[in-house]
C-alpha cells in the first residue's frame, strides 16, 4: 500500500465522503479523506498526493477556490470534480480552470474508479513525455543509483524540485555533483525552462561579471555588443554556479543581492532588472572553513546554504562500481557487446578512485577503447597513481622529521615553487582550486604559477 497512489478527497457530506474513500481503498489505492476546503489545502502535498477529488459546492471555501489553489500549487497535479444534478455550469467552469475530469454525486463505484484510473492514466502519459523530452534536450542525464547512499540523495533532490529554495549541492570532484542539479531542475515546474550552468573556476575574474550578469553596448572598452548575461539566459529556469567558491568577493555581494531582491544589475543600465531565477550552487570546498577565515562572505553562505545535498565520494558507496561500470562501458562500446569478466570489476572496486565517478568513466573507456576482442581485459587498466610524496610542513617537523637544511652551493627558488606546485597538485589529484587552497593562494594566481612554468594538471 505503500506504493499506490496517494489520493486526497474533499467532501463535506460525511456519507459520501466515507463511501467515496471505502470504494477507493478497496479498488488499492491510499486515501487521505477530509471534509471542507481548508483541510484540503493545509493537508496537500504535491510531493505524496498524486491525484485530488473534491465537491464542488461546500462551505468555506469552494470546491473552485481549492481547484484555483491547487494548481497555483501543483499545475502537474491532475484534479477531479465532483458534481451534483444541476452543477453542469459549475463544472464547465472547472474544466476551464484546469480540472482533469468530472464525476457524479452520489458516487458511483464503476464511474468513480474509471474517472480516477482515466485521470492517473493522464498524468503518466504527461511524466513520461516531458522525461523523453527533457532527454532529448540533455537537460536530464540518466543517474546510476545503486546504493543507500546515492538513494538518499536522489530523494532529497527530487523532494526539493518542486519547490524554488536555493540548494547548496556539496561533494568531492567527479562525484556528480552537476547530474544532482540536472535531476532537481528537470523534476520541477521550471523544467520546460532553461537549465543554465556556469563554472565560476572557468572564467577569468575580470570576465566573469560580465558573464554572469550581461552588459550593455559600449558599458565598457571593447564592449561593441550587448550580452544578456548566465542569470538571465536562465530567466524562468534554473541557474547552475559550480565551483561557487571560487566567486571573487565583489561578485559574491552582487549574487548576494540577487538571491535577496530578485534583480540582477546589468554593467551599464542604469536601473535593475526583475529576475525570475531558481539559484543552485555546487561546491568541492567546506564553504564554512572559507567563511571563517574571510575568503566567502558568511551570509552569502546562509542564503545559498538553504538546504544542502551532499554527494558521497564513490569510495563510500563502492557497491556502485559494478552498475557505473556496466554504465559507462555500455556508453562507449557504441552498439558493441562487452563481457565485463569478474576479476576486472575485483580489481575496479580495489582501487581508491581520489578522482571518483569520473575517473572511474575515464578508466571504462580507455578499457573500451584498448579492447580487441569481445572481453574487456584487467591488463588495459590505467596504472595507479603513485602515493603522493608527503609535503613538507614546517609546522609539523619533528626531530625525526625535520625540516630539510639548505644547500651551501645555493637554491633554485623557481625550481623549488615548480616542484612544490607539482607535488600538491598531485596530491590534490589534480584539482587546482583545492591545491590553490592548500598552498594559500587564489586559484588565479596558482593558474598563473602554473602556465608560466608550464605545469599541467596531473591525472
């Protein structure tokens, strides 16, 4: 019972209403029965009713005014009539305020349970073509959710899609952070919007105002058109600030101030501009660690931090490495048959994954794509990462340990900063926001240490 549709019944006549709710339950279905319109109203919850039916003519509030509120609610929740001899006109009105169908007072059993499964019919047929839909257009990617874990998330998500609060979505590096934001925007009523993501590690900070919030023609040297801007090409839609730790101060106030006003200042126009805009942000940082030492403005944090998602690292779910593969394999075989033989997928879940979902996709398609024969082969497996060497730490050296003496012929200082650049980025497998925040530095500053002396990410 559990599973079966949840159905809400409004009815102020207590015989119908208990007759009604009997029919129902006996037919499998749940029933949460009540008798006036602002029972209804306060009890309705888009997320576990999945089909309302109520009088029309009730005192209080009408069986229209709850039929207008619903939907102002829940567009997506189908909504059933029932009307006495006599209320044809008031029915029709229904039906052109967003009723799904109609049913006769006093019910009957057949017509009732026919109108019900007719109008349960409906809405599946509408779920099903708006998720075919939202496919074809990439907005919403398939999720593997083979664990405790990742379920959990997947809940939470979709309990948050239909409402507007902001979502902080936290979690290491390729940990899909990013397919979490997909899933709650395709899941709410702003699916058929856009689905706008920006990363706000990819853009050079003296770009990125611009970016995120448009300009107006001649607003600056070299501004020879207009640009809309990421808030607003996601008007009516979801807006997607990965790496949001990475926001520069000044630009941190300014997303402040959106999130508060719902306007966004154009570079340029004099006056603000109304924004109709569901935030979300993502993160690999502890955005409470830079809040506390002055690098992320506190109550920037608050007003994202409205309900936070936190994506476990695949090695705290390690019962996914079976499903993800099979995945990604399917992915990049493109049509071709595969065995994944038992000893791969040992060997798979041996291994720590510091580049979690993604470095394990990586790995799947170098196993493809050095397959010669129909079974994939543990022998094209990408070598382990060596354990990253310890880094010298004035503060922790011991006497064991000490912090090593200088050379008499003297130093290289640009060859020590190269080397220590490398050996953090390979101990952040990679990442440069995390081993810019390691060393200190802004990430700017660290992808300039990094391009001057030629150093690349390490994989």
């Amino acid at each position: 019972m559990s599973d079966a549709p949840r159905i809400l019944l409004v009815e102020d006549d207590a015989s119908s209403r208990e007759l009604g709710a009997f029919n129902l339950r006996k037919a499998g279905y749940a029933v949460d029965a009540v008798a006036d319109g602002e029972a209804a109203l306060h009890g309705f919850d888009p997320s576990s009713h999945t089909l309302v039916i109520t009088d029309l003519r009730m005192p209080g509030l009408s069986g229209l005014e709850l039929l207008r509120a619903i939907k102002a609610r829940s567009a997506d929740t189908p909504v059933v009539v029932v009307t006495a001899f006599g209320d044809v006109d008031v029915a029709v009105q229904a039906m052109k305020l967003g009723a799904q169908d109609f049913v006769g007072k006093p019910f009957n059993r057949d017509h009732l349970l026919v109108t019900v499964e007719r109008a349960l019919e409906g809405r599946r047929l509408q779920e099903e073509v708006r998720s075919l839909r939202r496919q074809a257009g990439g907005i919403e990617r398939p999720m593997v959710v083979a664990s405790e874990a990742m379920q959990s998330v997947v809940d939470i998500a979709d309990r948050l899609a239909n409402s507007d609060a902001t979502v902080l979505i936290t979690g290491e590096t390729g940990t899909g952070k990013e397919l979490v934001a997909r899933r709650i925007h395709a899941r709410s009523a702003r699916a058929d919007s856009p689905f706008v993501a920006i990363n706000c590690a990819a853009v050079p900070t003296e770009l990125l105002e611009s970016e995120l919030f448009g300009h107006t023609k001649g607003a600056f040297t070299g501004a020879s058109r207009a640009r809309t801007g990421r808030f607003r090409q996601a008007e009516g839609g979801t807006l997607l600030l990965d790496e949001i730790a990475e926001l520069p101060a000044p630009l941190q106030a300014k997303l402040l101030r959106i999130l508060q006003e719902r306007v966004v200042d154009v570079v340029g126009n004099d006056s603000p501009v109304p924004l109709d805009v569901r935030v979300l942000a993502a993160t690999n940082q502890d955005l409470n660690v830079r809040a506390r030492t002055g690098q992320f403005r506190e109550d920037l944090l608050y007003r994202l931090n409205v309900v936070e998602v936190r994506v476990p690292p695949l090695r705290d779910r390690l019962e996914e490495i079976g499903a993800l593969t099979s995945h990604f394999v399917a992915r990049h075989a493109r049509g071709r048959e595969l065995v994944i033989p038992d000893d791969l997928l040992q060997a798979l879940g041996r291994r720590a994954w510091p580049g979690n979902v993604r470095q394990l996709e990586n790995a799947c398609e170098r196993l493809v794509l050095l397959c010669r024969t129909d079974t994939l082969s543990i022998a094209d497996l990408p070598p382990e990462a060596e354990p990253p060497e310890p880094a010298l730490n004035p503060q922790r050296a011991t006497a064991q340990q000490p912090w090593p003496s200088l050379p008499e012929d003297g130093l290289d200082l640009f060859d020590l900063e190269k080397r220590v650049i490398t050996r953090v980025l390979r101990l952040k497998g990679g990442n440069v926001s995390q081993a810019a925040a390691y060393l200190r530095v802004p990430r700017h500053v660290l992808a300039y240490r990094m391009a001057k002396y030629g150093i690349q990410r390490e994989q």
